[in-house]
C-alpha cells in the first residue's frame, strides 16, 4: 500500500514537472516569437522607408492624391 502511494505520488509530482516545464517552454516561445517578430516588423518598416525614399515612390503618390482632392 505504502509503495502504490509513493508510486502515485512520483507519478502527480512527474505529471506537474511536465506541466511546468511544458508551460515555461510555451512561454519561452511565444517570447521569442514575439521579440523576432518585432524586430522582423522593424527592420522590415526601416528597409521599406529607406527603399521608398531611394525611389520617392511615397513623395509622387501621395502628391499625385493630394493635388486629385
């Protein structure tokens, strides 16, 4: 009796090892994921903004919309 109960118990505390560490490795994902798509949203915003300023794509388009109105 006393080994059956020792057993269930390594058992809950293995079940709820698992559950913690399962839960700080999806925290360390949706951490990472967050961060990469971050910065991948920055460095994208930045070479975009640099690329439309190389060309003036933006400056002609929105001067063409304005003088429309």
């Amino acid at each position: 009796r006393d080994n059956l109960l020792n057993v269930y118990r390594k058992d809950i505390l293995y079940r709820e090892d698992i559950k913690t560490s399962f839960g700080y490795a999806l925290a360390g994902i949706t951490i990472a994921l967050a961060v990469a798509g971050g910065v991948y949203v920055i460095v994208l915003g930045i070479s975009l903004a640099y690329f439309v300023d190389q060309t003036g794509i933006v400056q002609q388009l929105s001067r063409k919309l304005f003088t429309n109105k």
